[in-house]
C-alpha cells in the first residue's frame, strides 16, 4: 500500500490509502489500520491511548463513506501515521478524522479506474510450516488479475 497507494496529510496524521475496483462482494470493502511512532511516545500507554481514540473516531464516522465504497463496488485501503508529538484529546481527533473521512469521500468519488476482478488465491499449508521471514514479501490473500468485461 505505501509503494502503490497514495497519501495527503491532516495535522496531525499522515495518510495512505489505496483503492482498487473490486467486482468480488465478499472481499472486505474498507480496511484500516493506523501507526504511532515510538519515536515520539515513548511509553505504548500513550500510543495506545492515540490508537484507540482514532480508532473510535474512525469507527463512529465511517459509515458514509462505507456506503460509497459498496456502492462503487471497490475496496479502500486507508493507513493512519500520527505524526504529531503532543497527546491528543479526543474531540480533536474526531475532527480531525471527519476532515480525512471528507477527503476520501471526495476521492473515492473521484475516481475513475477501469473495474478489475478480484480472484481468492489459495495458499498451500506447507507454505505456513516455514519461517515466516522466508515467506515472500508479496504472499497476498488474494490476487487481483486484470481482465476486459
């Protein structure tokens, strides 16, 4: 996501996402993840306490734009770096989240890629009895294959 997708930033988040028009219902729609660095917190307390009260604001504020996203029958990834350096309250981080959940709404209306199919890789077991390091970097839990409609 970080080499293919796109970012923008809200103060005082970074954000990545990636889209991908998706004709498989089963897949999940909208994904999310967010980051603090250790850098800046130094105790997980507070990095924690930053996850969860983004995490809440995401969760409560989503839904529009998980409407959006099923209705154009794509998938959006999107990953969250705080990159602040204070401890935030969580008014202020439910604002900010509605400014980016604004954003993405726009983009996602914005965007006009042509449909691809997304097709269920099987992955053998012996694959999991190695050591993950050896795993290859790309091992995706599905494949997406381009093909004319």
């Amino acid at each position: 996501m970080f080499k293919e997708g796109k970012s923008f930033a809200v103060f005082p988040y970074k954000v990545f996402y990636h889209t991908v028009n998706c004709q498989l219902s089963t897949v999940n729609s909208l994904q999310f993840g967010i980051g603090v660095s250790n850098r800046n917190f130094k105790k997980a307390v507070d990095r924690n306490r930053i996850k969860r009260l983004s995490r809440e604001a995401w969760r409560l504020q989503k839904n529009e734009l998980k409407t959006l996203v099923n209705e154009k029958k794509m998938t959006l990834n999107v990953f969250f770096i705080f990159t602040g350096k204070e401890m935030v309250e969580y008014n202020f981080a439910k604002e900010k989240v509605a400014v980016i959940l604004k954003k993405l709404t726009k983009l996602v209306n914005e965007n006009n890629t042509t449909p691809i199919y997304c097709t269920y890789k099987i992955i053998p077991v012996d694959h999991f009895s190695m050591a993950w390091s050896k795993l290859p970097i790309y091992a995706y839990l599905f494949t997406i294959r381009n093909r004319s409609i």
